[in-house]
C-alpha cells in the first residue's frame, strides 16, 4: 500500500464499548465536533501524530449492524465505502464478544483494512471471561490488541498495528465469510446479476457485498438500483433467486443470513473465549437489579434526583459564602477606593459597579451551582445509571409520544439545553426528535437553575425550589401530551442496551465538569460584563427608568414584578443567569416579595431559549419549528406568570 502523509483511521464499534473514551485517549482535545453533511449525526474528528505519522481519527456512530435500519448505520457504512479509510480500528466488548463480532463480520464483508481493539478486558475477566488474543486473531485473519480504554492500556500497541496495517507491513489473511451452499449459490447468481446489469455500482461497492445487501433485501441499496435503468428489471431476477431459497429454508432471507452468521460466530467465541470461573452475582449485578425494579427503582430515581438538586443547593450556598466574602466584601470595596484615585468616580462606577461586578456576580451567584451540577452529571453519566432511568421512565414516556430514551436528553437539558437538543438524534423518527426538541428546551438547565436556587431557594427555602422542579416537570408532561395528540403517529419501542455499572473515573468526570464548565466562562462571562456595563451605563443615564417604564404594563400590571424587572429578562436572551445577575444589579433581591421571587423564577424558567439553544434548535430543526418553539415558550412564560401572580396574591 503506498504511504501517505497524513493517514486516516477510523473508530467503529457498538454503543458503550468505549469507543468514545479511546478517540479521547488518541486524540486528546484536538477535536472538531459537528454534523455529517446533509446529516444530523454527530461527527467527531481528531487529530494526533504517532511517531513520525500524522493521522486523522473519525469516530464513527455507535452501531449494531451495518444495515440501514438508522441514519448511524447509514452514515458509517457509506463513509466507509466511499471515503475509504486507511484502517478500520474495530472496537469490541471483550464482556460481550459474540454480540460484537456480528458488526466485525459485516465489517469484513466489505473487505477493508482492520484491526481488533479487544476492549474492556479487566472487566470481561472480573465475570470470569477469558479470551485468547492470538486465537481471536487467528480465526479473523486480523490484528487483535487487548485495551483497557479508561487507563490507555494497549493504546500505544493498537496505534502500532494499524500504521504497520496501513503501511501494508502486516501481511494479512483476513477471514473470508462464506455461508451455507445454497446461500453461497444464490450470491453467486446475485453477483453475475449486479456484473452484467449494475455495473455502475461497482465503482464503489464489491460485487460480493452488494450481493450480500441485496440478499438481506437492504433498503437502501436497493433504493439506489430502483433508481438505475435497468434497475428494476435486476432486482425482480434477484427476488425470484432469493425466493428459491426461502422456499427451501422456510424463513426470511434476512433472518437466514443472521443464522448463518451467528453460526459462523459461536465458532469463533468457542474457539477462542473460556469461562475460567463460574459467574458470581456481582455487587454491580445487584446494584442493576435494584435501579431497574419496577418499584423500588423509582424510589431510587425520585431520590437520585432529590439528591442531585439538594447537594447542589447546600454545595453551592456554601461557595457562594466564601466568595462573596472574599470579593464582595474585601475585593470590591479595596479597588473602588484605588480606582476613584485616579479617575472620575463615573468611569469608576462602569468599572466597579459594571465590569467587575458583572465577574463577581458570576463567580458568586452562577459558578458555585454549575460546578457542581457538572460534577454530579458526569459521575451519573459515567457510572451507567441514566440507561436505567431511561429503562424505567419508558411508560411514562410513551404517554407523551416518546420512550425511555428521551429521558436521557431530559436529564441533559438540567446541564445545558444545547447539547439537550443535539441528544434528541437517538430519537428514531423525526416526529419523536421533534417533541423531543420541543420538552427539552422547557428544562431548568444549570443557568435557570442559578436562577431558581439563587432566588427562591435561597430566600425561600430548598423546599419551595423543588416545588418549582415538581411544576416544571407537570407542565413538561402536559404540553408533551398535547403535542403527541396533535402531531400524528405512534412512538417507537424501546431498543436499548444495559451497560454494566462502573466506578466513575474521577479523571473523566472532572474533565467533563471542566469542558462544560469552561464553556459557561468563555462565553457566559464576557456577556456577563457587557450585560452589567450596559446596565451600569443605563443607571448613570436615567435611561434604565425610561425602558422600566415603558415596560411597566406587561412586567408590573401583569406579572407583579418591579418594572427594572423587564431589563434583566431581555437579557437573558444572552444567557439566563444574567437574568439574575443583572437584577440584582439593579434592586436588592431580599426587597422583593416572595411572589414576585416565584414569579421571577417561573418566567426566566419557562420564556425563550437563550441564543445558543436557538442555534441548535434552528440546525436540528429547521427555523419554522425553532421559531415556533419560541414563540410558544415566550406566550407560556408571560401566561403562567401572569396568573401565579393572581393566584399567590389571593
């Protein structure tokens, strides 16, 4: 093979293999995340040098199969087809080897350069699993690399192998897929089919595979050749050739090939795994009987989630006491007094009471909760409970149009609502990644969560925030019921796997915290400082009066809020913390009633999205659902605040 500078590898394997965790281990953080072209598939891609080779990673989607039956399948099969990478780096679950050797077969058929990343293997051995490498390697004709992804074992092996296999330094038999004689026999009759008539397909595809896809009636394959001139007349020859078959076996041909090929499977796994020990139940087994339950599960998620919301309200109150200490007490009070030394007490005020108040109110109101919503968030995603939640909130999903797996990008949007919207695309159909979209955008993410901890947790109690949750969660149901009733269809079964429950890698889990949390810095803070300064200018001016005015029938007459309440709330347009911030720039907070602190909270809570959550409602979506979840959020907002306000003052 002749070598080129920059060679590309690409990373396929099932959902929860690690593959994720080993495209951070190669590429580290030079990493671009965006769509698929024409696709709203997640791609990654990284780069890294080995040795003295630049190589570009791409992690393709997590799938089972390489059929068509999701956009993931789709994307990756053809990827691979079309674009022809250097090396497939075929990750699998050393725990779960004959399940993931079915998408390593699939892989093989079409006759592509691979290696094996055998991944996993401490916790394959902690359930008695013994696999031999080198027999695995022999039966798939590959280079088979043992790895544990979380530490980076055998990274550096497996970085090896697929050079030397680019490089064309590995001679290589890979196995050769054959089936049963008359499965073989009707491929070959497919094959001389696609050879005379579909010849335009070759240019792409091999003759064997595409007989293969047509065998197994592939959709998309066979929408292309529908699409060729004499693609019609190909495919009724191939159906009368696959209906011989059928005929003889008594089943589908889809379901003959799958036969065939865990057939093919079971000997390579006898041949090449033992069980060394007979399987103990595990804490861990225990632990996923319990979180799954169909009633004492739902006691653990309702204190899962009691929990989350309680260390956050009692971790971040105590930052918060310490900082405002530090800076708003020793800080800010010291450098007005140096400033006014030197300049007019005006310029003073917009850097004193605009700037850096806007950057103490950050750190002191909006960091102290985020940090450790972040925190909490990662241990949950990475110990495997949320698969669980998903499991138990399926019924309750499919009564607003969804199942279980919605309930992850539920539980998403309480860290931020973009990568909440992003996470609808597990979502089957585009009907259910639409009322997906539409129920995440009305979850407190960490910055509603400032709000409503900083406001009326803080000044009203924890209990009165929960409230707010509790009705947060009712109106999320309800509004999901309706749209499920007015769009038409019927939600898709729940498909999901179980991942075994793990130690949480405290490594993993801060840098997580970090990225989200780097992310609320690089952008919330400068609009936090712009937002104070205008506001501090607006002050100095008397214009901030004018605009209070002018709002004064919408913000007082209807919702019951000081009229300087309007300003804030344009704000947090930006980001909803600033919500927040910026009033308490304006007004003490303890001077509002506790009416108006609940209705403060429940406006910020439910109104229109900040403009990052736009934008990905607006790529997800296209702008006339994006607009149309707006609009709907701002008139729910200014409802529901309007008649709290009557119902309290009664």
């Amino acid at each position: 093979m002749e070598t080129r500078q920059t060679l590309t590898f690409a990373l396929a394997g099932n959902a929860n293999v690690g593959k994720s965790v080993i495209f951070n281990q190669l590429t580290g953080l030079n990493q671009i995340v965006g769509n698929w072209p024409g696709k709203t598939v997640e791609r990654a891609e990284g780069k890294l040098r080995f040795k003295d080779k630049d190589i570009k990673v791409l992690d393709l989607p997590g799938i089972y199969s390489l059929s068509t039956f999701t956009i993931e399948e789709i994307v990756a099969r053809e990827y691979i087809a079309i674009e022809k990478p250097d090396v497939i780096i075929n990750i699998i679950d050393a725990a779960f080897l004959e399940r993931n050797l079915y998408l390593t077969l699939q892989l093989l058929e079409l006759d592509v350069p691979m290696v094996v990343a055998l991944n996993q293997i401490d916790f394959a051995a902690k359930k008695g699993i013994k696999i031999d490498e080198k027999k695995l390697s022999m039966a798939l004709g590959l280079p088979v690399i043992p790895t544990v992804a979380i530490t980076g074992k055998g990274i550096n092996e497996l970085l090896e192998a697929a050079v030397q296999v680019a490089e064309g330094r590995l001679k290589l038999k890979p196995l050769k897929v054959r089936y049963g004689r008359e499965i073989e026999e009707a491929l070959e009759k497919i094959k001389g089919i696609i050879e005379e008539e579909l010849s335009g397909l070759l240019k792409i595809y091999t003759s064997r595979w595409l007989s293969v896809k047509l065998f197994e009636k592939d959709e998309e394959i066979t929408r292309k050749i529908n699409l060729m001139p004499q693609g019609k007349e190909a495919l009724r020859k191939v159906a009368e050739i696959i209906s011989e078959v059928e005929k003889v076996q008594g089943e589908p041909s889809e379901v003959i090939l799958a036969s065939e090929r865990y057939g093919i499977i079971r000997r390579i796994v006898n041949e090449s795994m033992e069980i060394v020990s007979p399987p103990k139940i595990k804490l861990e087994e225990k632990l996923s009987e319990i979180t799954a339950h169909g009633i004492i599960g739902y006691l653990v998620l309702i204190c899962v989630i009691t929990t989350m919301f309680t260390a956050i309200f009692y971790g971040g109150n105590m930052l918060i006491e310490g900082l405002e200490y530090v800076l708003i007490d020793l800080a800010l009070p010291q450098t007005r007094r140096f400033l006014l030394n030197l300049l007019p007490e005006a310029i003073t005020s917009i850097i004193c009471d605009g700037a850096l108040m806007g950057i103490v109110a950050g750190v002191t109101i909006a960091l102290p909760y985020i940090i450790p919503f972040h925190l909490i968030l990662g241990i949950l995603e990475d110990s495997g409970y949320l698969p669980r939640a998903a499991y138990l909130m399926d019924n309750l999903m499919h009564k607003v149009g969804l199942h279980g797996k919605a309930f992850i990008p539920l539980i998403v949007g309480y860290g931020c609502s973009v990568p909440a919207c992003i996470g609808c695309r597990i979502m089957e159909t585009d009907r259910e990644r639409f009322i997906c979209g539409f129920e995440v955008v009305l979850i407190p993410c960490a910055a509603r969560t400032v709000v409503i901890l900083g406001l009326v947790g803080f000044y009203l109690g924890i209990h009165v925030a929960l409230t707010l949750y509790l009705f947060n969660v009712v109106l999320i149901f309800l509004l999901g019921k309706l749209v499920y009733k007015t769009l038409p269809g019927e939600p898709m079964g729940l498909i999901m796997e179980m991942p075994p429950y793990k130690i949480p890698s405290l490594k993993n889990v801060l840098v997580k915290a970090w990225v989200r949390t780097k992310d609320f810095i690089y952008i919330a803070f400068p609009l936090i400082v712009i937002g104070s300064v205008v506001i501090e200018a607006l002050k100095l001016t008397g214009l901030v009066w004018f605009l209070a005015e002018a709002m004064k029938p919408l913000i007082s007459n209807w919702l019951g809020l000081p009229p300087v309440s309007g300003i804030p709330l344009i704000f947090g347009v930006l980001r909803k913390e600033l919500t927040l911030i910026l009033l308490s720039e304006l007004i003490k907070l303890a001077s509002l009633t506790p009416t108006q602190m609940i209705v403060f909270s429940l406006v910020t809570m439910i109104y229109f999205p900040c403009l990052a959550t736009i934008a990905a409602l607006l790529r997800e979506f296209g702008w006339k659902k994006a607009l149309g979840i707006a609009l709907t959020d701002i008139f729910l907002a200014i409802l529901i605040g309007g008649i709290t306000y009557r119902l309290l003052s009664l």
